[in-house]
C-alpha cells in the first residue's frame, strides 16, 4: 500500500469538518493523513481536536502581524512548512492572500455551506433562509482570490424546510458537507486532480 498522502487542515472554529477527515484517515485505504492543523485564532475545538488525535497545530493570529500581507505570507511559508499535497479550509473564517495563492494556488480548497454562486460569505444559511430558496445545499471549490469564486469541485442539494431556523439549516448542511468533503478529498489526493478554467476533473473520473 502507497505512503498516505500529506494534506494540512485550516480552521477557526469547532472543527467538525476536521474530525470528519481525522476519522476517515483512520483507515489506510482512504490515503489521506492530516499532518498539521492551523488556526487563526487561539482555544478553537478544532486545535483541540488536532492535540487529541496526536497531530501538530500552529496558531497565526491576523492581529500579531503589522499587516495583513505579513500574516498571508507567515500562514503560506508555515504551512509549506509541512509539505502538503492538498491544503483544506475546514471552516477557516480568513481570506489568504496573494502569497498563499501563489505557494498553494490550485491546491486549496474550501467547503462552503451554499450552492455556489449563491449566497458567498460567512452567513450562506442566514442569506439562503432570507432569500426564500427551497434548496441550498454545499459546495467543495478551490479557493482563487475573490469570496467563494473558485472552480468547483463537487456540489450537494440539501431542501430547505419551512420550520427551518439558521441553526437547525446549518446543521443539516453539515451533515451534507461532511461526507462530501470526505470523498472529495480522498479522490483528490488519491487519484490526482486538473483544474481547468471553471472545470475541477478528478483523473478517475
């Protein structure tokens, strides 16, 4: 059996999407191994998660830096640090810079909990829940330098149900996101990816 393949996980929050992939890393046959967990701030449920599962965190604060484009280059220099072959927003609430896109550029990705090109930004269940839609869902991109504008990966539908709230949307979203950032990830890594203009072809495919 091949040498899992080396990815580092972004967060900022409580980490279920990391544990997702921490679980699923468990088996060898899914070839992942998360060899690095970062945060942008201190005391997250996802560092915890990291610390608990044996596997070495690092926190960059955006505010322990003179400017933006400094953290931006700290963050990319830190993790290329861990040589990672694909590196996974997994609820990283900071934007990266050019820097970071031009060391992991086509090799980042970022589950967003909307159907993208809808409702981008940090509320997608809040603005999905205004809008009125039926159905939102998640999407699996990778990340350019505009908000939630990357290529796609892999989309999933979730309907929307008229006693929803933002809270019990977003959690079913995430039962959603959970399992299609799990696959997508492994079939990346494992199998090769090109991203041609709009279009993300995973080499099995």
């Amino acid at each position: 059996m091949t040498e899992p393949h080396p990815v580092v996980v972004l967060v900022s929050g409580s980490g279920t999407l990391l544990q997702a992939l921490l679980d699923a890393a468990e088996d060898p046959a899914y070839g992942v191994r998360v060899v690095a967990v970062g945060a942008d701030r201190p005391g997250t449920m996802g560092e915890e998660r990291a610390r608990t599962a044996g596997i070495p965190t690092f926190v960059l604060r955006v505010t322990d830096f003179a400017t933006r484009a400094e953290w931006d280059a700290a963050l990319a220099a830190t993790v290329a640090g861990f040589e990672p072959e694909l590196v996974i927003s997994a609820g990283f609430l900071k934007l990266v810079g050019p820097a970071f896109l031009a060391r992991f550029g086509g090799r980042y990705v970022n589950s967003h909990n909307a159907l993208l090109p809808s409702f981008p930004g940090v509320h997608g269940p809040r603005d999905a829940l205004a809008y009125g839609v039926k159905v939102t869902g998640a999407t699996l991109f990778v990340v350019d330098d505009g908000v939630d504008t990357g290529a796609i990966v892999a989309q999933c539908a979730v309907p929307v149900l008229d006693d929803d709230t933002e809270e019990s949307l977003t959690e079913r979203i995430k039962a959603s996101e959970r399992p299609q950032l799990v696959d997508w990830v492994g079939r990346m890594v494992r199998d090769g990816f090109t991203v041609d203009g709009r279009h993300v072809r995973v080499h099995s495919d």
